[in-house]
C-alpha cells in the first residue's frame, strides 16, 4: 500500500514556500499556495513564473514540461 501525497499545501508564498511550491509541482504534485494577502501570493506565484522562465532559458527545464507555458 502507497502512502505517497498527491496534493500539498504551502503556507507562505515568499522565497521559501515558492520554492517548496516549486519543487513540489515539478514532482507532479498539486499545489495550493497561501499567504495572508492576495498580494503576497501574487509576488509568489509571480516568482515561481520567473523560476520557471529562468530554467527554460538556462535549457534546464523543458518548457513542454514547465506549467508557466
């Protein structure tokens, strides 16, 4: 029996949890990213597009693979 997560929840959309949140949808899983204002997780998800952008321009992501296309 797998006990694996499919889906994960990260609290904070600054440097860290947008990396986690990263990390985790590269893996396959669904991400939901939450902060305490719209604000702030419109600069996270803002920063997870540059992340995304950056390593299909350095050839390290193929943008197929990437969610930011």
């Amino acid at each position: 029996m797998s006990r694996g997560a499919d889906r994960t929840v990260v609290l904070g959309a600054g440097l860290m949890g947008s990396g986690i949140a990263l990390v985790c949808a590269r893996a396959g899983m669904g991400v939901t990213l939450v902060d305490t204002t719209l604000a702030a997780a419109q600069r996270g998800l803002a920063a997870l597009a540059r992340q995304e952008a950056s390593g299909i321009a350095a050839g390290r992501l193929d943008a197929a693979e990437s969610g930011a296309t």
